[in-house]
C-alpha cells in the first residue's frame, strides 16, 4: 500500500553518510521531533537525477529552511559510498543529507518502487518528493513515471 499525506513513516533503516563512514539510522529516529524534506531518486549519477533533481534541492536549500524545513535528505536505492560520492560530486555538502537505501527497504516500506529492470536498474524507489514533520507525511508529490516535475524544490517551496 502506497503511503499517503498524514501517514506516519513506516519502520525502516536507512545508511546516513557521514564524515565517519557509513551510519545506520532509524526512520523512527531520524524523523523525530523535526520537519525534514525528503526527496527519492532513482539512481545515483542517473542522468535526471544529476543535472536537475539533486541540484534542485542543493540550489534551494537556504529557501526551504526559510520555510521552516529543518532538513533536507535524498534517498536512493543505492549504497552508502555511492551516496556518497555522488553527494561530493554534487557538491551537497551540508545542504543535502544522504540516505542511502541499498536494499529498498524504505522505498517497499512506503509502496513508492518502480521496476527499473528495462534500463538494468532492477527494483529502485520512484521518483517523488515528501514533506515529514515528526515523522508524519504532510506532503507528498510522486511523479508520473518518466516525468520530473512535482517532485522538484521548486514545486515543494510552492507548497510550503
């Protein structure tokens, strides 16, 4: 069942990339006591994903903070080195935390995967974006396959 505005975010662990290496964070945890804008990819250094998405949010970081955002965190059903290269590559610095969702777990959790199977991708997370305040979704966007509009920082700062 897909996830809908005023669901809490189902159990699930997500890879935070950190200075550190690689730490395991609870969506339980990681959500808590915060507004946080999440957004999902379908790949790492895909295409879409790396001239427009992730630098959507790196680009308007200081404006959804000025909206009362918190955080802003990408996902992807990548591994936590991959998220994390492809967070230096973008130069996301602090604007942009990276979680990464090597197994999909996060992704199946809230009913948002896509069959990627046609472009060798295998089971990945849809392509949307979600506003989570204390671990409540209180904005969901979920593109149309193919298509990357509504899960833009552009479309979120409208919204806020």
């Amino acid at each position: 069942m897909t996830i809908q505005t005023g669901d809490k975010l189902p159990d699930a662990t997500l890879v935070k990339v950190t200075e550190n290496g690689p730490e395991q964070v609870s969506t339980a945890d990681y959500f808590k006591g915060r507004k946080v804008a999440l957004f999902s990819v379908p790949g790492a250094f895909t295409p879409t994903c790396s001239a427009k998405h992730l630098p959507s949010y790196v680009d308007k970081a200081a404006e959804l903070k000025a909206k009362g955002v918190d955080e802003i965190a990408c996902t992807a059903v990548n591994d936590a080195f991959v998220m994390g290269a492809w967070g230096k590559s973008a130069h996301a610095g602090d604007s942009v935390t990276m979680l990464a969702d090597g197994n999909g777990d996060f992704a199946q959790a809230v009913g948002l995967t896509m069959d990627g199977k046609a472009f060798g991708l295998g089971t990945r997370g849809q392509r949307f974006s979600m506003v989570v305040n204390d671990g409540v979704v209180e904005q969901l966007n979920v593109e149309a396959p193919g298509e990357y509009k509504v899960s833009s920082a552009d479309y979120m700062l409208e919204q806020l």
